[in-house]
C-alpha cells in the first residue's frame, strides 16, 4: 500500500471523514492525513491467511482478530492507523459507541510492501510503541518468506526475532496463538525479480 499526504485536519475532522467515506482509506499522524492504496493478491492473502490462524486458535476464548477495517488509535501521537491486523485477549476499548476505533491491541501485523516497508520498520513502528497495550508488533514479507517479530519486554525494550522457513512457527505469546510460516505464505504466489 502506497501513502500519499493530503491536506491537514484535526483528529475530530479525520475520523468524521473516514466514518463517511464510502470507499478509500487514510491514515491520520498529528494533523498530516495519508492516503492509502490498495494490496496486491500476495498481500491480501497473506492477510487473509494469519487471520484465519489466528480466528481458529481464538475460537472459544476471550479474544478477537480484526482485519483491514479496523481503526487503531494511538493517543500519545495523535494518530489513527489502519492496521493489516490487530488483536487482543482482554476486554475491547473503543473510542467511542462506533466500535470502530481501537484503543488496546495487544497484536499489531503489518504486511510489508515496496511503498510502505521503510515507514512500517521505522515511523509507524515509533507510533504503535506508543501504545501502552502492545505486546508484538509483526512484519510479514509478501516478495519472500520472511517474517519479522518484535516483542515488548521489561523496560519498553523491543527484542527482533526473525523466521524465514516454512517450517518455521511463531509464538504469539500476547494472544497466546503459534503462527506456522507455511499456513502464512499458503498459496502465495512470489514474482520473479
């Protein structure tokens, strides 16, 4: 997905305009609006398939995963954000009656593509550590295997574990799921270079 910067407003403003937007998404960083560009088919399965992990193992607990749609709002920045993927494992908070805005992921997934892998490692990835929720932050490639988990620890600090085989799984210890390299890149096609 591609950002393209558009005119400031305020967060009230921003978020009136995306509640009314029939179609299109922007991203909102203190007053600067960003348009967002659609995913490949790469991307959106890739989507489609941690999600569908992640809905099977929460099946019967008190957790949730939400896909695309879902806003997060990062407080301290003066940001929203749409997220690839957020979840939790605790009682949801909203901005408000809409339910549309979250306050409290626990799970951040971004799928990284050409236009937005720098700002997903670097400024979005400064953002969502604002969030005192946040427990992992993953980044997933859609151009090879190679997945990418950040970890919270004591004193705010970050740790970096990397997966790049398909017999790889990842423990996501703050939902308490085990994603599997193999079922994430399942019917991904990967373009020749």
């Amino acid at each position: 997905m591609s950002l393209q910067p558009k005119p400031h407003l305020s967060f009230e403003d921003w978020l009136e305009g995306e509640r009314a937007a029939l179609e299109g998404r922007s991203e909102y960083i203190g007053g600067e609006v960003l348009t967002m560009t659609g995913g490949s088919a790469a991307h959106n399965t890739i989507v489609t398939n941690v999600g569908g992990q992640l809905w099977t193992q929460m099946q019967g607990r008190p957790c949730q995963v939400y896909a695309n749609d879902m806003k997060v709002r990062v407080r301290a920045a003066n940001a929203g954000t749409y997220p690839d993927l957020v979840a939790f494992c605790a009682k949801h908070e909203f901005q408000d009656g809409r339910r549309d805005l979250l306050l409290n992921p626990s799970l951040i997934v971004e799928v990284l593509s050409d236009s937005t892998e720098a700002y997903d490692r670097g400024g979005k990835f400064a953002l969502y550590r604002q969030i005192p929720s946040l427990r992992e932050y993953l980044l997933v490639s859609q151009h090879q295997v190679q997945v990418d988990l950040y970890t919270r620890g004591e004193g705010d600090r970050w740790t970096l574990t990397d997966f790049a085989a398909l017999t790889d799984r990842v423990p996501l210890t703050s939902v308490d799921c085990t994603l599997v390299l193999a079922q994430i890149y399942d019917k991904v096609e990967f373009e020749a270079d």
